[in-house]
C-alpha cells in the first residue's frame, strides 16, 4: 500500500538527496554538511511523523523510495 506524504516532506527528503549526493562528489564541502544536517533534522522533526502513522522504518523507506521516484520523473519531463 502506497502512503501518502506531505508535499513539504517529500520535497525536503528531494533536497536531502540531492545535497547528499554532491556532498559525495565534493566530500570536503562545509556548506553542504551543514544543510545535510539542516535537512536531517527538518525531515526527522516534521509533524507527519507525529500522526502516528509513518513511525516504522519501511515509511522513511518508502518516503525515500517516492522521493527518487519524483526526481527521476522530474529529469525526464525537464
């Protein structure tokens, strides 16, 4: 069963790869340790969690999962 996040998770959990894999690319890049972490803490602070409903290990999964699923559809309609 597919869940449903909100659009402001998925989009910081979008921002959370993207910014991890250019930290990747550029391993000695402060700026982007510092949003990563900014980003970690959005993601894991965000009232979705609290519901109740998305607690389990597989919903952070599968919110990552929906987030490169929309990344890889973005780069194919842009």
């Amino acid at each position: 069963m597919a869940r449903t996040f909100p659009l402001d998770l998925v989009q910081a959990q979008r921002e959370w790869t993207r910014t991890y894999e250019a930290l990747a690319r550029t391993p000695f890049r402060t700026v982007l340790r510092r949003r990563l972490q900014l980003l970690s803490c959005r993601i894991a602070a965000h009232p979705y969690w609290e519901a109740g409903t998305g607690r389990s290990t597989a919903a952070r999964t599968e919110l990552r999962r929906q987030a490169r699923a929309e990344e890889v559809q973005q780069g194919r309609t842009a």
